[in-house]
C-alpha cells in the first residue's frame, strides 16, 4: 500500500468544482501522476497526485477538509 500525501496545508477537494465528478472514486484504479484531487489555499489551487500505479483503496480525509503537509490523503494498492 502506498500513501498519496497532502503536498501542503489547505482544503482538500476530490473535485475539481461543485457541479462536476469526482476526480477518481474509491475502488477505480488509477496511474501514476493521475490527479486524485486538489488542495486549495488562499484562492490558489494545487493538484494532488498519485505517486504509483494501481487502485485507490481509501481516502483518508472528507471533501473539503483541512490538511497539512504530510497528512495522508488517500492508499492505494499497487499493481
């Protein structure tokens, strides 16, 4: 398992806006270097992505929640 972390603090979003899907859902495999989500700060929007290949078990944090750098985000099974 592989941890994808917040690369900074902010707002956690699994989306790129209100109206729109899910960047990727619990379950749905995912690439390296998909975006999976997005945290804001101050109005400036920094996508999160995922450092391997294969698919995205969990999230660890809600939609638009808070986070720090380091806090984890999401696991994802390799292969």
């Amino acid at each position: 398992m592989a941890e994808i972390q917040s690369p900074l603090p902010g707002v956690f979003y699994r989306k790129p806006g209100p109206d729109k899907d899910p960047y990727v859902q619990e379950g749905e495999r995912v690439e390296t270097g998909q975006v999976i989500g997005m945290v804001e700060i101050m109005k400036q929007f920094t996508e999160v992505h995922s450092d391997v290949a294969g698919t995205l078990e969990s999230f660890s944090v809600e939609d638009a929640a808070m986070v720090n750098p380091g806090d984890t985000i999401a696991v994802v099974a390799e292969g």
